[in-house]
C-alpha cells in the first residue's frame, strides 16, 4: 500500500489541459510567425495566465477518511503548508451523514474552498472511515478519487477517545463514565467488548477491508499517526508524493513546541489559514494530557488489539513502529 499513483496527477492534469489547452501554433518559433499569429499567441498565453487565476470550488481530488483521534487535524492542517493544497474548513460529514448526503454533490462542492487549475482539494471526515455507507457512496462521485488514511496505536486511539469523553463530561459539570464502563464487557470479566464504540473504531483492518472492495490499494494513503507526531516533515512528504505534489514541505516549517509536546507550525510559515509571525499550534484540543488508566485494562486493551494487528499487517503488509513496540512489551511481560 505504498506511494505514487498516477489517477490525481492525470485529473490535475485533465484539469489543467481542459483550462490552458494551447494553440498548435505555438510549437512554431515565434521569430517566424506572421505578426497577427504572434499577437494572437500573446493574447492567448495572456488568456491562460488569467484562466489559471481563476478560483471556483471543485469537488475534491483527495479526502482523509480518517481514522478518528489519529491526527487527522494535523494532517491536513499542515499539509495546507504546500502552496496548491486547498482544505475544507471544518469537516464536511457528507458521505456519513444522511442529511448531508442528501443534500446532493454541488452541495457539497459549496463546502470546498476556492481553488485554481492544478491545487489539490482536500477534506477530511473521520467518520467517513467507520461508516458503513461511506465507501460506495465515495466510489460513486469519483471512482479514482484519492483517499488518505492516518493510524496510530489501536489502544492509545482508544485513550485518547476517553479523554474526549473525560473533557465533555467535566466540561458540562457531569462526571466521567470510567473507562472500563466504555470498553469492556459488562460482566467484570476484564475482557474488552469488541462491540463497544471506542473499541470498533480501532479495529482498523475491518474498516478498510470494506473500502478495499471499491478501491484499489494504490488508492489508499496510509499515514503513521506516531510518525506524524515525532517527525511530521517525512510523513507529509510522502503524501504529497502520493498527491503527485511538487515536493514544498520541509523540515524548517516545523518546530517542536516544549509546553504543548508536539511540533507546531513556525513563525511566518504560509499555510491554508495564511501566516503569523508567531509558531502555530493545534488547539487545545488536540494533544490532551491522557487520563491515567489501570495498568489491568491497558494489557486487556493490548492482548484485544494484537491479533488485529496482525490481521492489518496481513491486509497491507505494513508493521507500523506500535506493533513493534507493544510485541517488545508482550516480550518481556
Ligand atoms: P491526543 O489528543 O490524544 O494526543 P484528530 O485530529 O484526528 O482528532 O487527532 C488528535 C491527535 O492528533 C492528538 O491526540 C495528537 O496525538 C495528534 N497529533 C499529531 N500531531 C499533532 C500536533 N502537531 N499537535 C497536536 N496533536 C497532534
């Protein structure tokens, strides 16, 4: 399930065909054309430099499906670092959710920014990941769409899916549901319900069997959650590979913010959302300080977990850096 795959660079280069098609004169050398044809080839060229900075909201080209509480957030935020990638704001939930979805495609094409010949449009919706419906839904308005897909450790996904609910509840003066309340069966066995919420999310080699019936492996982009947090300019520059992007993305974009523990934009760095003289982090909401959790339900949390691991690294023959750390843990347990 790795890089490169030509269906993005040949819509951006449809796209950019059908916008700044040219004239066949323009193969000939300009010092021997007649002066009308010369004029006519600079008030074309002029044409196309025009047409090129015309803005209009496309559908988009790729979408970050998910999963949930991976970094999806700052994905997409600083991938809005290279200069031709467009973002939709907020999340769009229009393939997951009914209403939306019925509200039909140019409604959403109205979610998407502006974008000119050539950017890449992006929008990203967990739940797009874990919604039955979504994939056929994806495959029906573009068949060769992109789609981009940030994992990271099943168990500390699913801790960090209690802190959310920790911070709602305190947030409206309610007490938190202890988490074993929220991922293990009822009957005080310490086994994990594998039909529990937190718990489905993360079975991530489920969910994406089922956009494997639609779309091809080269289709689907994944990310290292753990890798994006600890060395977010080599993940990105994979998917703007992936993206048939120019490489823009570097290192100097990032710096590691102590008080927050993650990287952050730096000063005076463009992005989707312009530039600040100051560094820019997520917000407060991301990078949580985690609830502790009982040492007990961690190790059922992790025996659940490792046998679908496995069953991932079969689906997409990658071992990402937590399998290798937790079969180490379970070495020396
Ligand atoms: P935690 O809050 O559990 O630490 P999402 O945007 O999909 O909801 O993912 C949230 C997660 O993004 C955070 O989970 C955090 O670990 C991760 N993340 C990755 N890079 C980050 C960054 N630079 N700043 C803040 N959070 C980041």
């Amino acid at each position: 399930m790795v890089i490169p795959i030509p269906c993005a660079v040949a819509v951006v280069g449809i796209l950019h065909q059908t916008c700044t098609t040219k004239s066949p004169l323009m193969h000939t050398s300009p010092a021997l054309m007649p002066q009308s044809a010369l004029a006519a080839m600079v008030e074309s060229e002029a044409q196309e430099e025009e047409e090129e900075d015309i803005r209009v909201r496309r559908l988009p080209q790729a979408i970050v499906i998910g999963a949930r509480k991976c970094g999806t957030r700052a994905l997409l935020d600083f991938l809005e670092v290279h200069p031709r990638v467009r973002a939709a704001r907020g999340e769009v939930h229009y393939f997951d959710r009914e209403e939306r979805h019925n509200l039909g495609l140019s409604w959403y094409r109205g979610q998407m920014p502006l974008s000119r010949p050539g950017d890449v449009t992006l929008e990203k919706s967990p739940a797009y990941f874990v919604t039955e419906a979504a994939p056929a839904r994806v495959w029906r308005m573009n068949t060769s769409i992109q789609l981009i897909l940030i994992l990271r450790d099943p168990v500390a996904r699913v801790v960090s899916d209690y802190a959310q609910h920790v911070h709602r509840r305190v947030s409206k003066d309610l007490p938190p549901k202890p988490i074993e309340s929220l991922v293990l069966t009822r009957n005080g066995d310490g086994r994990v319900n594998p039909n529990a919420k937190m718990v489905q999310t993360s079975l991530y080699h489920r969910h994406l069997r089922r956009w494997l019936r639609y779309f091809k492996p080269d289709q689907i982009h994944l990310v290292d959650g753990d890798r994006l947090v600890s060395q977010p300019h080599s993940e990105l520059q994979q998917v703007e590979d992936f993206l048939g992007l120019k490489r823009h993305i570097r290192p100097e974009h990032f710096v590691f913010n102590a008080t927050k523990g993650f990287y952050c934009l730096a000063p005076s760095v463009s992005s989707g959302r312009g530039k600040k003289r100051r560094q820019r982090c997520l917000g407060s909401e991301k990078g949580r300080r985690h609830p502790s959790v009982a040492n007990s339900t961690l190790t059922a949390l992790r025996h659940f977990f490792a046998g679908h691991d496995e069953r991932l690294v079969q689906l997409t023959g990658r071992t990402f850096d937590w399998m290798r750390r937790n079969a180490q843990q379970f070495g020396e347990e």
